[in-house]
C-alpha cells in the first residue's frame, strides 16, 4: 500500500537535449503505427460474417419444448412476469382440464422494452432447463412496432430472420 | 469610439467532443474564457424515482444505465449497499471475483476514456487500438456475464454464477499482452510533444478548489490529494490487496491522463493478486426470496473509474426501497469544470472536457 | 496546322487535357489507399465492399458527389460560394504545369514529346506564387458560407497558410543557390552533375520545408482548420457535393505538387539513387527490376491483410516480384529494350519517391495529435522561420566559401 506521485519531468541533460533535437519520441510513434500495419484487424465485415457469440450470451429471451418429449415446459407461475423490470412479459393462463396446475393459453414479450438483464430467467422453476432462457438471437429490426410483440409461436420459432442481399 | 463586448457561444448540447449531451455556454472575451457554465438535464431518465417502484434486484439493471461505460463498478456498489442493509456477508470467492471484474472494467473505462480524449486531441490511431483492448475486456465480460455493455453482472449477496471454464485463463491471458499495448500509447502520447504541449499546464484544478468541490476519482488524485475510496473505506475485500495511488502534482490534464495511466498498471497488478489467490467455495451468500432489507438508511461507496460512487438507499422495511439517490462522481467532477477553465483559452475547453471523463448518462441519471 | 504549330500548341494541350483528367482520378485512387493505409494502422479493415478490395471505391464516391444535393446556405453569398472551390481548385491544378516527371524529351509519332508541360526558369517562384492563391479560395469559402464555423475556420487556415509560406520559401532558397536555377529541370540536372542528391547538404532545409509543407496543405498534424472536435469541418463545413469535391481535389491536389517539388528540389526528381555513380548505373534500367518487387509487394500487403499476415503477404510479394523483375531484366524478351527509355525510368524513380512522400503524409495522419492553434503559430514563427534562415545563411556561407 503505497502512493507514488507522478512527476513527469524528463531530466535535462545532453541525451534529453539530443532526444528532442532528434525528435526521438516522434520516431517512436510513427513505429507504434507502422507496426499495427500487421496486427490482425479486429473488425468484421457484419452482415457477411458475424462474431462468435459466448454461451451465456443474452440475446432476445425465449421460450423453449422440452428437447426430449417436445412439451412445453412453462407451468404458468408467472414469476418471470413478476420479476421483470419492465414489464415487457404478459402471460395468460388458464387452469388445466384435469385440475392439477395451470397451462398457457398465451405468453408475450414486448421486445420493445425488454433491457435483455436476464432476471426473469433467474427464477423460472421448471428444472433442468429452465422454460424463458436468453437466446443467441440479436437480429430483431422491423419496420412495425407490432412486430416487436413476440407471441408464444415467435418465442418458440425465434424471430424469422431477415436475409441480407448481396 | 470603440468597444469590446463579451460573447456567448453555445457548445453542444450536439457537439463531438462534448461526449454526450453536454451542454456548455461559454461567456468569450476574444478568445478567454471569462464565464462557463455546464448546462446538463438533456439525459435525464428519472432513475431514482423509477427505483422507488422497483423491487431490489429489479433495480440492478438500472445501475447499469447509469454510468454506461463501467456499469460493473455500479452494480458492485448497489449491490454492496443493499448487502450492507441486510448485513450479508458475501463469499470470499465471489468478492474475489467481483474485484478482478471491477478492475477490468476500469481499464475498460479507463481505455475508453484514453481513446476519445486522443481523438479530441486529433491522435486518431489511438482510439482504435484501445478499443481493441477493450473490446478483449468485453469479450470477457460477455463470457461471464452475457452482455458487452450493461451487465446486470451481479447478484444481492454474490453472483449469479460462478465464472465459466477457462475464463480465469483469459484474464491472465490480457494481463499479460495489456502492459505491451499500454507501452504503445505511451509511445504515442506520454512523451509526445504535441500532446504533452496541449495537455501540460491545461486546466489547472486546485488541490483546495478540488476538495471544496467534492472532486472524487483520479481527477482528485491528478491534483496530490490522496484519497481513493478503495483505500480509505476498503469495500469487497479491497484491503487484502496491494496497490499504490497513483497522485499528480500539478492538476492539469497532463496529470490527470499519467494518473490513469498508472491506475491501469495498477489494476493489472490488483488482477493478477485476485487470480493467485482466488479462494474456493461459493459465489452467492444465502438470501431470502424475497430481498426486505430492515427499515433505516444505507450509504455504501466503491471507487468507480470515475471517483467516489455512491449509493444512499432509505428502506422502509419493504420490498422496494423508499428513497433511493446515487452520488455520481461525474456529476460532481463536472462542477469543477468553470474553475478549470476559466481564465484560458476556448481552444482548451476541448482537451479539458476530455480529462475530466464525464459520462453524461451518470451526471443526469 | 504545320509541325511547329503541333509541337507548341497541340502537344501541350494534350498534356494539360491529360493532367485535368487523370489526376482527379488519380487522386480519387490516393484516398483509397489513404484510407486503406489508415484502416490497416488502425488494424481495420478499410473500405472493402465495392469492387475487389474496395478498388471500385473511389468510382462510388465519385458518383455519389456527383449526384449529390447541392445546398447552399440560406444567407450564402451565392456568387462567392461557388467562385470559391473553383479558385482554390484552379492554382492547385496550375503548379502541376511545372512538375517534370523525367528529365529527356522523347519521340512520339515524330514529335518531340516533352515529359512536362513547361520548364520555366522561374518554376520555384512560380510555384510559390500560384500556391498562395490557394488561400483566396479557403477565405472567400469561410467568408461567403455565413457560418461562425467557416468563418474561423478560414481564418485560422488562411493565417497559418500565410506564416508557413515564409519558412517554405526559405527552405527552398538553400537550394536555389546550390544549384544557381530556379528551373526544376535545371535543379534536378545540377544534383546530378553534384552527383548527390541535395537532401544531403540541404538536411536542414528539407526539414524546413517538409514541415512547413506538411502545414501547407492543411495536413495533419497541422490540419487545425478541419479540426472536427473543434470547429467541425473548418471553411468547407457548409460545402456539399461537387463543390466539396473541389476542394477535395485541392488539398490532394497540393499534396502531390508540394511532395513532388520535395521530390526535384531534395531527392534528385528523376535521378536514380546516386546520381551518376558508375556503380550504380543498374539501377537506371534496373527498374523494370523494381516495378514487379514493388507492385506485387504492395499487392501482397493488400491481400493478406484480412487474416493478420500482412508482414507475411508483403514479404511473399517482393520475393514473387523479385524474382518476375529479375526475369524482365535480365531476360531479353523482345520488346523489352524499347522500354528501357529514360523518360519510363526518370517517371518510375520520380513516381516512387513522390509516392514515398504521399505515404508518410498519410502515416503522420494515423500517427501524431493535432496542435493547437497557438502551438502552430509558435513553431511556424518561432523556429521553422528563424532555422530555415539560419540554413540560408550558413549555405551562402559554405558557397561563397567552398563554391
């Protein structure tokens, strides 16, 4: 734990003087530049070719089936409903014929003011997987804004995506 | 028979190098400055008000939007004021890793920061090559977290999870290449005459005129006053670790840009402490379901790459907070912006405004 | 129409009808590589999407200028804002006329084909003279676009032009009285006769010259009166389509004519390194040699840029091109000994030097900050004027006392 104080005073002296007379440090700077010339460049060339996206990466949030037996796994607790800062999810839901728990009868997102924080996936109950997860979608303009309300069929399909023309 | 008169100009609130939607009038006698005058309030979203009608963990992800460019250092102070209101102790192991995440989330800044200050000043190579640094900062940030600018990285009580497989590899993998591209920015500005000329001896600030003002951050420290939060009120752990403050001499811009500079060694050097001795064992503290911190008031600050962060939360012993209100550091750091500039010349302003690294969404909230 | 009419009259014309339709062209393509050279510095990718490697480009660019809206503002001094660019573009465009590419006539058809359009034997004074019209254009721009931003913009442009042109034209007269002409033929004769280029003795001057230059052409990091975080786009800021296009034209167009004096008055013009050494006469042909080392070179470095091998890419490049200008050198195919004339290799040695300049004026763009505008006036006034005099002064003296 120390402080060190900054003090920025070359040393006068006769390799200061030479330094400046040669402009020493301008050769430096226009080497940093030459050098960068065969760094790989960093940008990409988007709709072409897109960045590699890291697993937990929260794109649009969606809904998923079960990948074995292909039935929805949202119960219709409406915790993500409750969670979310922006009330961007609307869940009906009605009571199962049977009884026992309730089943969706519809489910919306309004990508319009979801902030894609990730917390309604932090309580969602159904275990393993959990039932809303953050997808790797990103590629969501339109031209309406009812084409921002996802309905469950969009939530499950992901959003039809838009080619790009040569 | 003549006659001089004062002129005003306007800057912004749509101008490059205002950075955001600052807005200054600026009160010109020939080319001085005699009066300036930050009008701010053009970003202002109500975000203290909104956190009265949020639950606890709701109000994270607007930490987040607060200071856009080091949101983490946002979440770390919300989430340590709610923790210090319920008396959680948070794990070793995730106080561990929320310091290497608020330490590379300042060089992140702190790179934005360098970039577009040199750009101001005309170096517009330099804005690339520490945006390719940052970017490797918010490829780890995504890695983690899952997103590149507002994280929401942070759980009341730890984290959300622990970090995934080979994460810590890819920080020890940045610290070790960052203090080679850190030498090439020196090489570019430090000892260039250009920039040393435009910068040294530039909007001097006080070490009295910054303390009256309640100047935080290395805009302090550029002035010799040594005061860094995670030093004086060590938070998360901080005390644990080994690291000098960087402190100029002279309070002008020239100062203000070495002190970041060493604060980024110096965070370097905070990482690689945190990955040596990373603790094992759990990331998240047991909460209750349902946050209800006890009624009574909280004020928690963390050092943000920008100065003194803090968080004042009054609890009325409910799910949402009653009175919620934010210490930005840029909001104070901006007062100090007449006195740094007045008395100079209006080509200063541009290298001033720079120095002082205002996020704008942070001074309107 | 007799001979002589064709050769004073016709020829010339020609060469000037050449120089006003390829140099825009020419220059449109310097931007290309300006912002390739930039992009790669800046480890990016440059403009890659029209054509090849982006080498369709420029032609957009052209075409959107062209087709683009031309607004004039409001409470514009209409007459003055359009008679702005064209007298920044016109002197610009003139300096080129004194410009020698190589030193020896050649036969075209039977005519005598000069590889300039004039060898005045006042060319130095005539180029000094046309380049500081140049700053009518900029203050009339500022003045008749009735914009703050203009306005100082023009100001601060036509005062550092003012204060630059002295340093610039005392750098110059160290070479003057080296070589006792101010023509540029006869300047680039007399280093070869001194059989040295006058960079040597004239070190100081160039230094001179070439930072006083870098600021006459509004460069960086002299490029105050574009600085864009200050004073956004400085005296064209109001300018749009074809007219900004002029005065685009300009500053490229002043560019390669203060690089390619640079290049007669300090770098020998057409001459081969070491002027008339015998050792080095290989290098007068030799340069069939050096087009393929240099082009596929050059050509690598563009290829392999996109996969972060842009050392490797160039590197494969010269070796291809070497081995091809070894091939053509040596190698006699038939046809090849024609090319081997005086005027292709003083135009390729003078292209390659001129080219060497346009890079470094690019490399200073992605290097240095900007000054400040009183910096820029301290270093124009305070040491660039008092060193190039003292560099007048000290080679009176050395030829006085030596010559």
């Amino acid at each position: 734990m120390a402080t060190v104080t900054i003090a920025p005073r070359p040393v006068p002296g006769f390799k200061e003087f030479l330094k400046t007379i040669l402009l020493a440090e301008l050769w430096v700077g226009l080497w940093v530049t030459l050098k960068n010339q065969f760094r790989p460049h960093i940008t990409v060339e988007y709709p072409k070719e897109t960045v590699e996206l890291s697993p937990r990466f929260r794109g649009v949030p969606r809904l998923r089936f079960n990948p074995e037996s292909g039935e929805e796994l949202c119960i219709a607790c409406h915790l993500c409903e409750i969670v979310c800062p922006d009330d961007c999810i609307h869940i009906v839901s009605e009571k199962k014929p049977d009884g026992k728990g309730k089943r969706l009868v519809s489910f919306e997102i309004n990508y319009e003011r979801c902030c894609f924080c990730g917390l309604c996936v932090d309580p969602c109950p159904t275990k393993p997987l959990t039932a809303i997860y953050m997808s790797h979608d990103y590629e969501m303009a339109d031209f309406k804004r009812e084409g921002f309300v996802a309905p469950l069929k969009t939530l499950l399909d992901g959003i039809e995506p838009t080619i790009y023309k040569e | 028979m003549f006659h001089t008169e004062e002129m005003d100009i306007n800057m912004g609130p749509q101008h490059p190098s205002t950075h955001g939607v600052l807005r200054l009038r600026l009160t010109l006698d020939g080319e001085t400055i005699s009066d300036m005058r930050p009008i701010i309030g053009y970003l202002h979203r109500g975000v203290e008000k909104l956190c009265e009608h949020r639950t606890f963990p709701m109000i994270e992800p607007l930490t987040d939007r607060l200071d856009y460019v080091a949101a983490i250092s946002e979440n770390l102070g919300y989430c340590g004021a709610v923790e210090k209101a319920m008396g959680i102790v948070v794990p070793p192991r995730a106080q561990y890793i929320r310091v290497i995440l608020a330490e590379l989330q300042r060089i992140a800044s702190h790179l934005l920061w360098l970039g577009t200050h040199a750009l101001d000043l005309g170096a517009m190579s330099v804005f690339f090559y520490t945006f390719r640094e940052r970017e490797m900062i918010l490829d780890l940030f995504e890695a983690f977290c899952g997103a590149r600018l507002t994280y929401n990285s942070m759980r009341i009580g730890g984290l959300l999870e622990d970090v995934p497989a080979g994460w810590l590899d890819r920080v020890r993998h940045f610290i070790s290449i960052f203090p080679g591209r850190e030498k090439e920015y020196e090489d570019l500005l430090t000892v260039n005459r250009i920039f040393v000329g435009r910068t040294r001896g530039v909007g001097i600030l006080t070490p009295q005129d910054a303390v009256a003002l309640g100047v935080s951050g290395p805009t302090l420290r550029a002035t010799g006053v040594d005061y860094d939060v995670r030093r004086a009120q060590p938070y998360c752990s901080y005390e644990q670790f080994q690291f000098d403050v960087p402190l100029g001499r002279n309070g002008d811009t020239y100062d203000r840009y070495l002190v970041r500079m060493e604060e980024m060694r110096q965070c370097c050097r905070i990482i690689q402490q945190a990955l040596d001795r990373l603790p094992d064992g759990e990331v998240r503290a047991k909460v209750a379901k349902y946050i209800k911190p006890p009624a009574g008031e909280v004020y928690h600050v963390v050092e943000s790459p920008r100065g003194e962060q803090g968080f004042y939360i009054v609890t009325s012993g409910g799910e949402m907070p009653y009175r919620m209100r934010f210490r930005s550091p840029s909001f104070v750091n901006l007062q100090a912006l007449p006195s740094m500039c007045k008395g100079q010349l209006v080509a200063y302003v541009v290298a001033v405004i720079g120095s002082i690294d205002i996020v704008l969404g942070d001074v309107d909230r | 129409m007799d001979r002589q009419m064709i050769q004073t009259i016709v020829i010339p014309a020609i060469q000037v009808l050449l120089v006003v339709m390829v140099l825009p062209l020419g220059i449109a393509y310097l931007q290309l590589v300006e912002r390739k050279v930039l992009g790669f510095m800046q480890v990016r990718l440059a403009p890659r999407r029209v054509g090849w490697h982006g080498l369709l480009q420029p032609i957009a660019d052209a075409v959107k200028l062209l087709i683009k809206e031309d607004v004039v503002p409001d409470k514009a001094d209409r007459f003055l804002f359009t008679l702005a660019p064209i007298v920044t573009v016109i002197p610009a465009l003139a300096g080129l006329a004194v410009i020698p590419i190589a030193g020896a006539p050649f036969t075209l058809f039977g005519y005598e084909v000069k590889p300039f359009i004039t060898d005045l034997n006042v060319a130095v004074l005539y180029l000094l003279a046309i380049s500081s019209l140049g700053i009518y254009g900029i203050i009339l721009g500022g003045w008749a676009s009735n914009s703050k931003y203009s306005l100082l913009g023009a100001l601060r442009s036509s005062a550092q032009l003012i204060s630059y042109e002295v340093p610039l034209g005392f750098a110059i007269i160290g070479v003057l009285m080296l070589s006792g002409s101010a023509s540029m033929v006869d300047i680039v004769n007399s280093q070869k006769t001194a059989r040295v280029w006058y960079i040597l003795p004239q070190i100081l001057g160039f230094f001179c010259y070439f930072i006083s230059a870098v600021a006459e052409t509004n460069r960086v990091p002299f490029d105050l009166p574009e600085a864009e975080a200050e004073l956004v786009a400085g005296f064209h800021t109001e300018y749009s389509g074809m007219k900004f296009a002029f005065f685009f034209l300009a500053e490229y167009t002043n560019m390669i004519v203060v690089s390619s004096i640079a290049t007669i008055l300090f770098f020998g013009g057409w001459l081969r390194p070491f002027p008339n050494a015998a050792w080095s006469a290989w290098l007068e042909n030799g340069w069939l040699f050096f087009v393929p080392l240099v082009a596929l070179g050059f050509i690598g470095w563009l290829v392999d840029q996109k996969t972060g091998q842009g050392l490797k890419g160039m590197f494969a490049g010269l070796f291809l091109g070497g081995i091809l200008g070894f091939l053509l050198a040596r190698v006699d195919v038939a046809g090849l000994a024609a090319l081997q004339a005086p005027v292709l290799s003083g135009a390729f040695w003078f292209f390659l030097k001129v080219s060497v300049f346009l890079f470094v004026y690019i490399w200073f763009r992605g290097t240095y900050p900007r000054y400040r505008y009183d910096q820029l006036m301290a270093l124009g006034w305070k040491w660039l004027i008092p060193l190039s005099v003292l560099n007048v002064l000290g080679t009176g003296l050395v030829v006085v006392l030596f010559g």
